[in-house]
C-alpha cells in the first residue's frame, strides 16, 4: 500500500496495487476507486479530506480507516 497525502489540495490517495490505471468509478464529488484494467482495485482517491472522511461503501474500509486515524482525519461510517 502507497499513501500520497497532499494537504495543499486537501486530498489523499491510497494505492493498493501497482498496477495500471484503467477506468474509476466515482462514489460521489469527494470519493473515487480506480481500478486497473482486469477490474482489479488500484487505489482510492478522497478529497476535502479536512472535513472528514465518508468510508461507508469503500474498499477495504479497515485499512483505509486505520490510515485515516493516523493521520488525524476524521472518520464518518
């Protein structure tokens, strides 16, 4: 897992698997799953991170979660 955390834009993403960007599926303005060309998951991407996080409908929401926590961004399930 890679985590790129770019407080100037106030976004995060997380990197599951190095593989090539295929296509995304965004959950809604602030939420975005990229997945690779197999249908694989490759990374999430979440912004107005400053404001809190929704995780309901995120993959791997334990791990995306626990990043999350240690970073100090607040968790809304």
């Amino acid at each position: 897992m890679e985590i790129t955390h770019d407080k100037k834009i106030d976004a995060i993403y997380i990197r599951f698997k190095d593989i090539p960007y295929s296509y995304g599926h965004d959950l809604d303005e602030e939420r975005r799953i990229d997945y690779g060309a197999n249908g694989e998951l490759r990374g999430v991407e979440l912004h107005c991170i400053s404001k809190g996080v929704i995780t309901d409908d995120l993959p791997h929401r334990a791990e995306i979660e626990r990043v999350l926590d240690d970073r100090g961004i607040r968790i809304y399930a």
